[in-house]
C-alpha cells in the first residue's frame, strides 16, 4: 500500500492557559507533534475576522478537519456568549462530536489550581470517553501526541481503503468516480491501487472525460510505478492522464526534496496556460510556495514570487512559465541582496521577478533588458511595472531603487532619477515617460547648477503651461488597477536643482523661457510649485530672475524685483501686458512695462509703479 502524502486537517483545542508562556506552551508543543507527523493543525488563535460569530466559526472549522485533538487542562475556560454557560472548548468538542470526527483527547496531571471547578470536571469525563491520554510537560505531550497521530492515520486508512475498494469493485462507474473524488488525489491513491486494474481504468477514464484528468494523473502518481504502470496498460492512451501524472510526479519529487520550505499541499494539481509563449503545464500550490510544470522542467516559486506570480495572472499572464530556478543577485549599490527568477515573459520581451527586502516586484518586457544593461546601477525594483495605455503603442514605467525606467515607442527606454524622479513620484505619476537622457543645463546667473530632461506628461496632471499642481482636482491619470494606468500623454520639460525644486514646462513655455536664454539666462532656472517664493495672484511660472506669464510676457530686473518684494503692488497691477521697453534717450536705462491696470517705470535703477488712476493723469 502506498504511504499517506496528504496531510490530515487537525484541529487543536484548548483553553488559553495552556498557550502560555509563548515559546515554551503545550499548544506550541502540540503544533510540533501534528507538523512532524505530516499533518495540518487548525487552531482557533489562528483564524481571521469571519461573518458568524468566533463560536461560530469554531464550529465550522471543527467539521471542515478530519481529526479533533483537544487538550484539556485545570480550568474550565471562557464561556462562548449565548451558550448557556458552555466554554469554547467544550463547544468544539461538542461540534465534532456531532460531526463523527475521530477525537484524541489529552488530559494535564499536576496541581490542579486553587478551586477545582466542578465544570472542568465533568468536561473531562465526558471527553476521555474514548481515546485519550494524560501529560504532565511539554516532551510527553509531544511524544505521545506524535505516537497516536501515527496510530490514527493507519486506521483511518485502511477504513477508506476498504469501503472505496468495495465502491470500485460493485457500483456502477459514475458512483464510483463521485466517490473517489470526494478524497484528495492522493488520499484516494490508496483504495485505487488496491482495487483491480480494469476497474481503476475504468473509473479514471471517466474522471478525464469529465475534464478530471489532473485528479486521475495525480493519484497514479501517488502509486508505485509498477502498479500505476499496469493501471495505465488497462487504460490505454489516454495521453491527458498520463502527462498529468508526469506533471504530478516532478511536482512530488521537488516538493518531498524542498519541504522545509514548501509545506504541505494547498490545492490540487491544476492546469495552467498557455503562456504568452503558446506553452501549456501546470501548477500546484503548497503553503509555502507554487511549483510549475511545463515539459521543460518544473520549477518552485516562493511564497512571496508566488504571489506575485498570481497577481500578474498566473502562467496565462504577461509573466508566463518560469525558465530557471532563484538565482543570487548582484549587492545593489545601495546595500540591498536578493535574488531573481527568470520567466518566458510575453511578446514583448522577457520576464523576470526581483526578490529583496523591499518585497517581490515583476518586470517585464524591455524593461529587464535595460536594468540588466546598466549593471546593476539601478538596484533592485521597489513596485511591479505598470503599463501605460493611452499612447499609440502601450508604454511602461517601473520604480527602483536608483530611479524609475520608462518605455515607450518614441523614446525608447529612458531612466528619471532624483529630484526628476521625485516629482514623479508626489505628483501621481505625472511625469509619465523620460522622452531622452538627464543632461546638465547651464548653470544660472544666481550660480545655480541643475539638469533637464525631455519628458511626456499626463494631461491634468499640470495646469496647462504652468507649473501648478491640478492633479488631486482634476485627475487625468487613471489607474486601473495596481498595474495598469491610462493617461493622455503631453510632451514638455522638466527641470530640476537642489536649490529651486523640480519645475515642468510644456513646450509652448519651455520654448519662451529658451528664448530668454534658459537657465543660463536672466530668468536662470524656473522654481518649483514646493517653493516658497513661488507666490503670484495671476497665473505664472516663477524663475529665479523672473516671471513669464500666461501671455508669455517676461518680467525681469528691476520691474521684478518691485513686484517680488511688494504682494500689494502685484496685486493691484494685474497681469503683465507687454514686455519693458525703453524710454527716453538711447542709452538712458530708462524703461517702462505695461500691465493690466497700471505701469513700472524705471528711471536710474529705481522701479517706481503707477496704478490705473495715477498712469491716466501722467
């Protein structure tokens, strides 16, 4: 007879008494014995919110195992509300008792405490009417409560494989299958290699026509090869059973080889794909982890790259099958280890989930290309990419630690960085893609140093030619799930230094503030919406040396400086209308500028402002 390869579902029972102290307790030696016997333990401390009531939901976690072990100390325990003064304990018990769950009960010797409560004593009473035992520490327990797991799961066998042997053998075909579907794959492996060949063909041809071959494939697998040999003679082809039972068996041998950290099965043997790639396999799922199988190998996903692996849809999305086991990652230059796993990837490119202590982010498509072309530079990624539509082709943007690499069919792969990459960051992704490489811009006449770069951002995400964040207001950058974001995108320019923030200018502005000679120009570099002097009643982007309004009209000098340091005087100005220009004789620095409602003269250096009233008597 083939040996137990699913866990029993086992439910441990207690009063809190005996979970304390932590690391030391009879629960947590209990826990011990059911893990090193191959089992499942379910216990009540471990369960998350629920709609019923905890009672309630004791209850159903108690008829959902296979086994119940209680373990019964000096105090009774605190009462479950709206049961008549019956503990959580005893209801438990009382559940699978109902439910003819087989029940091992554990009774503690020792000082009893200082009142017996009569409650207590006629609980254990009721219990030990069956197979029970006593402990006094934590090593008989554990020793004890390992001996009759053992004994139990023999006897619970062979009461299965009798009773399914006996289905097989007598019921019509249809029943039978039921029957033996009712077990896991492999738990049922028991009663079909005991049964006669013809009839197991004849039951698992059904399974697989009924779209249950992976159950049918998992279960020979489960048998000695010579028995499931001779099962699969009877059969016949059936080219479904037996690539599932090959499936089955790598997945077997890899999880037996790594169960330290896989764990025990969560689900069955499933289908899986086909893959971007066109390739089809399968999957199982363990506590720990994920094993994939594809005729190319079968491969093991951590927990963690396992969820990630299911958050990006599983074989059948844009990651698709793993090609390579974990492998050891380059120390970022920002001190971060981890690994990596390699994946088919889609159309586009190759697949790929990083592994450190910032979590397990996937990547896909040109993008990995590039991070492995800048050696490691980047470090390791600190979100999943996220794919932009809205543009003509779909482009990317991903974050890690040394910055954000952007792809799009325009530009290619680009990379923001810093102060650049910052504003992306705070301002929801506004800046979408890089549309070129970071360059210096010419230092300021203020002796400011900084750099630009061509980018494309979302509409609404910037006033339109302004700097001025819309974004919470007038959201334009949709995200439609963590991984997917739908934008209109806008060329423009950003730039950004230590001393005047990170600024974006669209192009219309971008190109005044070029012809006003940049940031090596008087205007010197344009300040960000974070700084503090970037404060004006009408619509406009700050500089350092100056203002460029909305209607592209420049304010420099000394106008500027007259209206920098005197909020009222802008206020009742209003917009500026025309550029300055001289007056007087050639060579005088004589100069006036129009505004809204009144002038700036400015005569031997001095700006002097008249108001409406004042510019019509003049």
């Amino acid at each position: 007879m083939a040996g137990r390869t699913v866990p029993l579902r086992v439910f441990l029972s207690c009063t809190s008494e005996l979970a304390e102290p932590r690391g030391e307790s009879f629960v947590e030696a209990a826990v011990r014995a059911i893990n090193r016997a191959g089992h499942a333990p379910h216990h009540m401390q471990w369960f998350g919110a629920s709609a019923g009531t905890p009672v309630e939901e004791s209850e159903r976690r108690v008829r959902e195992c296979n086994l119940f072990v209680g373990l019964l100390g000096h105090r009774y325990g605190t009462e479950a509300p709206g049961r008549s003064g019956v503990s959580y304990t005893e209801a438990e018990f009382d559940a699978a008792v109902e439910s003819d769950i087989p029940r091992l009960i554990f009774i503690r010797d020792g000082a009893r405490a200082d009142r017996v409560d009569e409650r207590q004593v006629a609980f254990q009473a009721k219990a030990s009417d069956g197979v029970f035992d006593r402990f006094g520490s934590l090593e008989q327990l554990e020793y004890r409560l390992f001996a009759a797991l053992k004994k139990h799961e023999e006897e619970f066998d062979d009461a299965w494989v009798d009773r399914l042997v006996r289905i097989i053998r007598r019921d019509p075909v249809a029943d039978a299958a039921e029957a033996v579907l009712s077990l896991p794959a492999e738990r049922a492996a028991l009663a079909l290699a005991d049964a006669a060949a013809d009839d197991v063909a004849e039951v698992l041809d059904h399974l697989a026509t009924a779209g249950n071959d992976t159950w049918a494939g998992t279960a020979l697998a489960a048998m000695k090869h010579r028995r499931a040999e001779d099962i699969l003679d009877a059969l016949g082809p059936a080219p479904a059973i037996r690539l599932a039972r090959r499936a089955a068996a790598a997945i077997a041998a890899i999880a037996t080889a790594q169960a330290p950290l896989l764990g025990g099965p969560a689900g069955p043997l499933a289908h899986a794909g086909p893959s971007p790639r066109n390739t089809s396999g399968f999957v199982r799922p363990f506590s720990g982890g994920t094993v994939t199988w594809t005729p190319g190998g079968a491969y093991v996903l951590a927990a963690d790259i396992a969820e990630c692996f299911d958050r990006h849809g599983g074989a059948g999305g844009v990651l698709g099958f793993p090609i390579s086991g974990p492998q050891a990652a380059t120390e970022s230059p920002f001190g971060t280890r981890g690994n990596f796993q390699e994946f088919e990837g889609n159309t586009n490119g190759t697949g790929i989930v990083y592994r450190s202590e910032h979590g397990a982010f996937a990547s896909w498509g040109p993008v990995p290309d590039h991070h492995w072309d800048a050696r490691g530079e980047l470090g390791f990624p600190l979100d999943d990419l996220v794919v932009v539509h809205g543009t003509t082709k779909p482009g990317y943007y991903q974050r890690y630690e040394g910055g954000i690499v952007t792809h799009s069919d325009f530009a290619g792969t680009q990379v923001l960085r810093g102060n650049i990459a910052d504003e992306h960051l705070s301002n929801g992704g506004g800046i979408v893609f890089a549309a070129g490489p970071e360059e210096p811009s010419p230092d300021s006449p203020q002796g400011t140093s900084g750099v630009r770069q061509r980018v494309e951002v979302a509409y609404g995400a910037y006033e339109e030619g302004f700097a001025v964040r819309l974004f919470e207001r007038r959201p334009k950058v949709v995200r439609r799930t963590s991984l997917e974001t739908m934008v209109t995108a806008l060329p423009a320019t950003v730039y950004a230094s230590d001393e005047c923030g990170t600024a974006v200018l669209n192009v219309q502005l971008n190109g005044q503030y070029g012809a006003a000679g940049g940031s090596g120009g008087p205007l010197g570099f344009p300040l960000g919406p974070s700084d503090s002097r970037a404060r004006w009643p009408w619509v406009a982007q700050w500089f350092e040396g100056g203002v460029l309004s909305r209607n592209d009209v420049v304010v420099l000098g000394d106008v500027f400086a007259l209206l920098r340091d005197d909020p009222m005087v802008v206020a009742t100005l209003g917009e500026p209308r025309r550029a300055e220009q001289p007056i007087g004789a050639p060579g005088s620095g004589e100069a006036i500028q129009y505004f809204a409602d009144g002038v700036v003269t400015v005569r031997d250096g001095v700006a002097e402002a008249w108001f409406r009233a004042q510019a019509s008597r003049r």
